[in-house]
C-alpha cells in the first residue's frame, strides 16, 4: 500500500466517511434487516469498501504521524 504525507485531510475525510458508511449500513440493517439480494449486496459491498477504506485510512495516518517524528 501507498500513502502521501501531502493528503492528510484527504485520509481524515476518508476515514470519517467510512464511520458515516459504516453508520448508515448498521441503521438500514436494524430498521429493514437483511431481507432479499440487494440489501445484501449493498450490505457486503459496502461494508467491503468501508472496512478497505477505514483501514487504509488509519494506515496512512499512523505512517504520516510516525514520519513526522522522524
């Protein structure tokens, strides 16, 4: 994986966008559940690219705050 120092507000935003999708999914699963393909598909893709995207996030962070110690 790769990270630029130059975008940190960029992975701040990407990691709060993923808490943001990560809150919608856990809201439309307890008020609809998981009933038929597309609210599974929604469910799976988009936790998918919210759990890649939170953790790419904080990566990228922690190594721009490491190198800045340096």
């Amino acid at each position: 994986m790769s990270y630029d120092p130059l975008k940190k507000s960029e992975y701040q935003f990407r990691l709060v966008a993923s808490v943001v999708i990560y809150a919608m999914l856990i809201y439309v699963t307890t008020t609809h559940g998981l009933r038929g393909p597309a609210l599974f598909e929604v469910g799976l893709f988009g936790g998918a690219f919210a759990t890649l995207t939170f953790c790419h996030s904080i990566w990228a962070l922690w190594k721009i705050r490491t190198q800045g110690r340096d």
